[in-house]
C-alpha cells in the first residue's frame, strides 16, 4: 500500500521522499532511517560503502576495516547503529545492493580482483551457469509460464524490446513467436525508431520489456510509454525490485549472475524457451500448419551436397 497524506478528494497523495523509498535498496531503506542519528564519519563511511559496492561486497569486517584504515570495532559499530545484530546480515544486504547496482564494467572488475586463472574463470562461469540454470529450474511456476503464455496468445501484435547485449534475446524471442503464427516484432535501430514502434500499440497489443539490473532507460522507458497507452507489458529480468519488475504488469526473474562482463543468458533463455514451448502448444494444429508452410516455401535454404565439389578444406581440385 502506498504511504502519503490524503487529499480532500480522499485519494492518497505520495511524497517525493515515499516514492524515492520505494526504489531503494534494504541497505540504503536502513541508512536513510538511521542518518538522522549518525554521525559525520559514520554517515560518509556508509555512503563510500553505498556508492562502490563492487569494492566492498565481498570483504569480510577486518577487510573493509583494512580498506578505510579503521579499527574492526569501528565497522562493526557502524553496522549496529544501521541496526543489524550481525556483521553477516549488513554483508548479505551489500552484496543484494551491489546486484542492483550491476554493470558491465563492475561485473568485470568483481572477476578480475580474484585473481583466478583464465582456465579456471573458464571453469567458473560454467559453473554458475549451471547454477542460474538449476535456480530457474527449482522455482519457475509453470502455471505462471502459461498464464503469461495466454496473454501472448490474446495479444493482437507483440513488440519484444531488448536493447544491447538483451537484443540477441528481443530477437530470439520475436522469431520464436512469429514461426509458430504471432505478429512479433523485435525492433532495431536508434531510440526514435523504437519509439514510433511503441506508439502504434495499442490496449489489444502487448510489449516484453527485457532488461537487468539497473535496466536500460530506453527500455524502461518503453514500458512507462505502453504501460500509459493501456499496453499489457511483461518483463524478463533479473530482481524482482529492477525497473522492469516494478513498471511491467508481470514478470519472470531469473538470474544472470556471471564472473562474464555480459552476464550469463542461460537462465533466460531456458525461460523463453519455455514461453515458446506453452505458446506453441496452445494451438498445436496452427502451430503445425505456419512450420510446415514455412518449410515449404523455403526448402532452398536447406544446404545440399554438390556433385563434385569436396566438402574436405585440405583437398585440393585435380
């Protein structure tokens, strides 16, 4: 429910301060409610924390004493006067900051500090891979998935937004609807282009909005535009406090951490598989019959064998 005073009207008017905490993190809810009762080294203690988490998160109390030439006693003093009991709670609600405040740039420069092997970076990303894989897989509600999959089905067009390294997953999504029958668009080019696409929806169309951490503001920004047009919006993300989570009618949250500058996509696009799969069921019939024409008309695309020429690089024509 919304704070804020009412109006006369009755209707409930949101502060600017309520609506900026909404947006926050549980680590800066904790300092903006304590600051009042800090003191000045403290307050610009947490803030230096705040504001470069890919350097912090990851320290254990002596370490971030170490850091910032203070006494351990100092830290964990801190740390109890934003009101956590253990030192362990306030390194769990950083690292949850540190998610939110993901970037190419901070993911790479997370790897790189620990200094492992490129073999084992290797190793690694597999490795965590496989986790957002099995996390995905543990939690995804099915039901959700073809809830989410009828409203793809109800929808006249759907435009897929995915902007940057997200657009390879715009586009294989938008591919993936359009060969089983749906009028799916994953639109390229500059903003204004994007845009315009979004201006032609309307209340029986749909846009999937894929983005994460701190969300691209182009794609944001496509979702506030459909969202005030009667649009039904969808998100794919990674926190179900990201800007995409919170703007979208509904989403699915799957994680995309990686010691990789770019994330890891696994997870993701286990999920739009599984989006494809429920849309490609619910009509199996229509489904069927645009493969098969598709198949059809566009048999040549298919590589063939000729005569006489060797597929083998090292041979050599006689």
């Amino acid at each position: 429910m919304k704070s804020g005073r009412q109006s006369t009207d009755g209707h409930v008017i949101v502060s600017p301060s309520s609506e900026r905490k909404a947006w926050m993190t549980t680590l800066e809810t904790r300092f903006a409610d304590a600051e009042p009762d800090l003191s000045t080294s403290r307050k610009r203690l947490v803030r230096e924390i705040l504001d470069h988490p890919e350097d912090t998160y990851f320290l254990s109390s002596r370490a971030l004493a170490k850091r910032y030439e203070l006494d351990p006693t100092t830290i964990v003093r801190t740390v109890q006067a934003l009101g956590y009991k253990r030192y362990s709670e306030f390194a769990a609600d950083l690292r949850a900051h540190f998610v939110t405040r993901i970037t190419p740039y901070a993911l790479m420069k997370s790897a790189v500090r620990d200094k492992r092997s490129v073999a084992d970076n290797i190793e690694n990303t597999l490795e965590m891979d496989l986790n957002n894989l099995n996390a995905l897989r543990s939690k995804l509600d099915v039901k959700e998935v073809l809830e989410i999959a009828k409203r793809i089905d109800r929808a006249r067009r759907i435009l897929v937004v995915g902007i940057d390294f997200a657009a390879a997953l715009s586009n294989l999504l938008a591919y993936g609807l359009v060969s089983i029958g749906y009028d799916a668009e994953s639109p390229v080019g500059s903003t204004g282009n994007l845009h315009q696409k979004i201006l032609l929806l309307g209340p029986n169309d749909m846009l999937i909005a894929i983005s994460f951490g701190r969300c691209l503001q182009d794609t944001v920004e496509s979702v506030i535009r459909a969202r005030d047009s009667g649009v039904s919006t969808f998100g794919l993300t990674d926190s179900d406090k990201s800007p995409i989570a919170r703007f979208c009618d509904s989403s699915l949250v799957t994680s995309i951490a990686s010691p990789s500058f770019h994330g890891s996509y696994v997870a993701v696009v286990s999920a739009i598989n599984a989006l494809l799969v429920a849309c490609s069921r619910l009509h199996p019939q229509r489904s069927l019959a645009v493969l098969r024409r598709k198949e059809q008309e566009f048999r040549s695309r298919w590589y063939t064998p000729t005569p006489g020429k060797s597929g083998n690089r090292n041979s050599r024509d006689e």
